[in-house]
C-alpha cells in the first residue's frame, strides 16, 4: 500500500501542540534549507548534523559550517537549534562492509540510512525530543518510503515519535535549489562517502 507521508505529517501537525520539540537529522544546509523553513513553523526545531558517511573531513567541516551558517541567517517563527554529531567515518566504512559495489540507492545507501537515523532516535530519547525526523526525503534520488520505514523501526525500537515526511511534495526540492541560491549555500553533487563520489 502506498503511504502519502505529506497527509500524515499534515495529520500530525494538526493534531499537536504548537511548538513540540523535533531533533531533525540534516545530511546538509541545502537539503536542510527547505525543511527547516516548512517545520518552524509549528516545531521548536534542533538540527543534528550526523553524517560519519562523509569521507574526507575538510568536506565535512565545509558542511558543518555551511548547516551552521544557515541555521543563523534563516528567519524562524521558532528557534532553531544546533547540535554536531561525531565525525566516525571508520565506523560508517565498518557498517556499510562488503557493500563497497552495491549500486547507488541499494543496501549500502539504506545501511548509512539506518546509522543516521538511528543515532537520531537514540538521542532524541536520550534528551526527551518530542518527535525525530530527517531531511533526507526531500532528494528525488531517496526513496520516502525505505527512509520512512527505517524511522518507524528506529522509533519503536527507541520509544520515541517519528515525525513522517516527503519533503519532496509540495516543490520541497525546487524550494531548496532556491533556497540555496538565496543564502548562497555550498552544494555538493554526490551524497558524501567515497563509493558516491566515484559513481
């Protein structure tokens, strides 16, 4: 059966409180761009930047800032937040053995997937967050669906709530390019880990 993640996260949204606490994964300023704009207006937002899939540090710490510099020159309804995760890129290349080849989107990707998300779960239970999420769904080149399962396993495995999305709907993706271009916002054109870079 086909999920239209959109209608549940509208679902949710309209059920809550305003101003619930979200502990939102980011991969990177741009994809975060969107996101973070959309969700504070109904969310007291605290973006993780976890990504141990990112190769070489000096590309690393160029996103860190950039996700850093964003999240200061957005106007917010809410405050947003930030909050760096280890940098464990030994630990990514341990998880993703023996899947070195796989194709792009195959079972390397929803393995570093899984990593992420599930740090995020961890510790938005760890600090009493209302609701996790990831900005991940806004790519066309991720599957909302795999992402979304992969957060709902987290989330029960962790007893906390995922937020569920498609951030891809409603031009979510169009918004970020232009989002970018706004803030002026470092893009880069491979997800991060070497096995992308090389494709």
């Amino acid at each position: 059966m086909n999920v239209n993640y959109q209608k549940e996260l509208d679902r949710i949204i309209s059920d809550m409180p305003a101003g619930a606490s979200l502990l939102l994964h980011s991969c990177c300023a741009p994809c975060s761009s969107y996101v973070i704009k959309y969700l504070s207006d109904y969310f007291n937002i605290t973006v993780f930047y976890y990504n141990p899939n990112i190769t070489e540090q000096q590309e690393y710490l160029l996103r860190a800032r950039e996700q850093k510099r964003l999240i200061s020159e957005m106007d917010t309804k809410y405050r947003v937040n930030f909050l760096e995760g280890q940098w464990e890129p030994n630990m990514f290349f341990r998880c993703v053995s023996g899947h070195e080849n796989d194709r792009e989107g195959g079972e390397r990707c929803k393995i570093c997937y899984k990593m992420r998300i599930d740090e995020t779960a961890r510790l938005a239970k760890e600090k009493s967050f209302d609701f996790f999420c990831t900005t991940l769904t806004i790519s066309p080149l991720k599957s909302s669906a795999v992402i979304n399962d992969i957060g709902l396993k987290c989330a029960s495995e962790h007893g906390v709530r995922w937020l569920p999305s498609d951030f891809k709907k409603r031009d979510g993706f169009k918004s970020s390019i232009e989002l970018s271009k706004k803030y002026k916002l470092y893009r880069q054109n491979y997800c991060g880990c070497v096995f992308s870079r090389n494709k």
